[in-house]
C-alpha cells in the first residue's frame, strides 16, 4: 500500500494549496500621509518622507514589522523555543482566499511540526514565541516579505496583499521532552499491537511467524522464483483490512476501482514500513499474508476515516515479479545490484521461500 504524506505543516507559506480561491481585488486608497495596499497594510510618511509600515486597526505590530493580534491569553511561561516541537490548529487565508485550515483538512488535530529559525525579519515564527499552550493570536505577513525570502507563491498573489495567520498554540514541548513521551507512548502500543496480533491468530487458528520488528508473516504457498530483496522493483496484489474484517483497500477488487499489479522499488520507503520489510519474506509467485503493528503502518495519524488511528493492518499479498536491478561495475572493478548488497548478509536461492 503506498504510503500517504500528511499536511504536515502550515507554516510552509500554506501557497501550494490547491483548493485556494479567486482573490477579490480592493482599490488602492491614498491620501497625503498615508498608503493602503490591496491586502489593507497600512505605510506612514515619516518626517523624512520615507514609508514607514503602521498596524493595521486592531492589530500591534513587533519592531522586526510582525503585525499581531493576541485573542486569547492564558497564564503560562512555556512559550516556545527554536527546536521545540509544537502544536497548533492553524486556518490561513489571503482576504476571503481560504490556503490552508487544519481543522478541515487534518481531522480536526492540530498540526506539529519543530519551530525552526525565523527566515527574515517579521517571520510568523516571532509570532509563535510569542505564545504559551492555551493562546491563540492572529498575524499578519506581507507577500512582499514572504516572496524575498524566496517563498513559491500563488498566481493570483499581489504585491502588497497580507497573508493572515488565526493561530491556537495546542502544545509545547522540548526535543527531550517530545521524544521521552513519543518513547514511553511507542512501547506501550507495541505492547498492545502485539496482544491484538496476537489474540487475532489464535482466534483464527493462524500460525505466524513474528520478527524481530514486531511484524508477522504467514506463507500460504511458496513461490518458485526469487527472494524479493531491497533495491529490487516488485509487483503485487494485495488486499488490505483491520482486525475486525473490514476492507479498506484492494487492487483485485473492482470497488475500489485500481484493479490492476502495484509495482514499487523495496525498501525505498514509497510503502509503509510493514511492506518494506514484510514482502522480503516472499519470493517471486508466493502468497501469503502480512500482520502489520501500526507502528510499521499508519501510526496515530491515518491517510483515511476508514483505518482508524494506530490500528494494526492485514495484508493478503501475492508476489507477482521480483524485477533484479542491472548489474553495474564500480570503481575498482567492483559489482553491484542484484542480491550481493542484500542488506541480510546472505544469498537467497529460488525455492527457500520465506527462510530470509
């Protein structure tokens, strides 16, 4: 099953959204002291004549040109730091020109990513260390900042026009403390990914073998070709389902409407890490059948509503080719491809089946 990216973060200028609409244009409004810009940003004559950028109403603006907006502050001291790890529900918009809303289009969690060094001066991130868990704000970016930080932007993007940020701080956590809790939560759902294989296989009287990752694998019939290997182009039929049954994909089911052999480079990441592994367990015509932890699946965060969070996964699979990648020299006279740089240390022979 291909493995499926989530929206991971907003703050990538949310400028690659697809779903963006046609911005409505406002007229460019002058006076003799002051200048407003199609996005409503607000620049003064100073006594010198030189422009200089003002809030706009409502808003506070920082010394780097930040504009700000606090909605709600909670009492707190933990404001974030550069590498912390945050969380946060972000809806981003150009006027009425919705860019990205993490509510709609990440189930309603919020977004986590690590709080990077600020690109230039007035960068949203200033806004972010502003915050503490609880507070939710709402900025206010130029285009122009953003496109001479070397930002892609929108066709339909004007100079002058403002990107508005409505920001709820969720969480805040060090690198340390992130991956202590990420740690203690991982092995707590092994434990009980392992029970739930567990108690699946003797309910349907089915032996498996487990591995040293936690996966397990059974070979219903053995194959007359070779071991899949990493680096090897593979093609397969498959048809995936929770524990309970329930269908949520297939290439040989016509519902689902790709009927036709997956192809995939092994163990280049393009498939969830359960195939990666699990298919090198099979050679070329064997079938069988993969019990994946959702730690070597989908994890807490599901591509759809129809696997729900951290579930474990079966896969019935038949491997159809195992494509050999070309042998090449290297320098000195060396060989390369094929099985000699299995990653297992050891050849494989047509016929051994799942003995890997």
């Amino acid at each position: 099953m291909k493995k499926v990216c989530l929206f991971a973060t907003a703050i990538a200028l949310c400028s690659s959204a697809a779903f963006a609409q046609t911005k409505k244009e406002t007229k460019i409004k002058t006076d003799k002291t002051k200048i407003k810009t199609e996005g409503g940003e607000l620049k003064v004559k100073g006594p010198e004549g030189k422009i200089k950028k003002q809030a706009a109403p409502g808003f506070q603006i920082t010394p780097t040109g930040l504009e700000y907006k606090i909605v709600k502050d909670v009492p707190g001291t933990k404001a974030p730091k550069i590498g912390d790890n945050v969380e946060m529900h972000i809806n981003t918009h150009v006027g009425d020109s919705s860019l990205f809303n993490s509510r709609k289009l990440n189930n309603n969690q919020p977004v986590p990513f690590t709080l990077a060094a600020p690109a230039f001066k007035g960068d949203l991130v200033e806004g972010f260390m502003m915050m503490t868990p609880g507070d939710s704000a709402v900025f206010r970016v130029s285009i122009d900042s953003l496109q001479k930080a070397g930002a892609q932007l929108m066709p339909w993007m004007k100079g002058g026009d403002m990107i508005e940020y409505e920001v709820v701080m969720v969480s805040v956590k060090s690198q340390a403390e992130a991956q202590k809790e990420a740690a203690e939560k991982s092995a707590g759902q092994v434990q009980l990914d392992d029970s739930l294989i567990q108690d699946y296989l003797k309910k349907n009287s089915i032996k498996a073998v487990k591995t040293p990752s936690g996966l397990y694998y059974k070979i219903n019939r053995l194959g007359t070709g070779l071991m899949a290997a990493k680096d090897q182009q593979v093609t397969v039929n498959y048809t995936g389902k929770t524990l309970d049954g329930s269908i949520f994909d297939s290439n040989t089911d016509p519902m689902f409407k790709h009927v036709e052999p997956f192809s995939f480079l092994l163990g280049a990441g393009h498939v969830i890490k359960g195939w990666d592994e699990g298919l090198t367990y099979f050679n070329k015509g064997a079938t069988g059948t993969l019990f994946i932890p959702s730690g070597l699946a989908y994890g807490e965060r599901s591509p759809t509503p129809s696997i729900p969070a951290n579930a474990v996964l079966v896969f019935d699979v038949e491997l159809l080719h195992v494509e050999t990648p070309p042998v090449r020299l290297e320098k000195g006279g060396g060989r390369s491809g094929g099985h000699e740089g299995h990653e297992h240390g050891h050849e494989h022979k047509e016929g051994d089946g799942h003995k890997h």
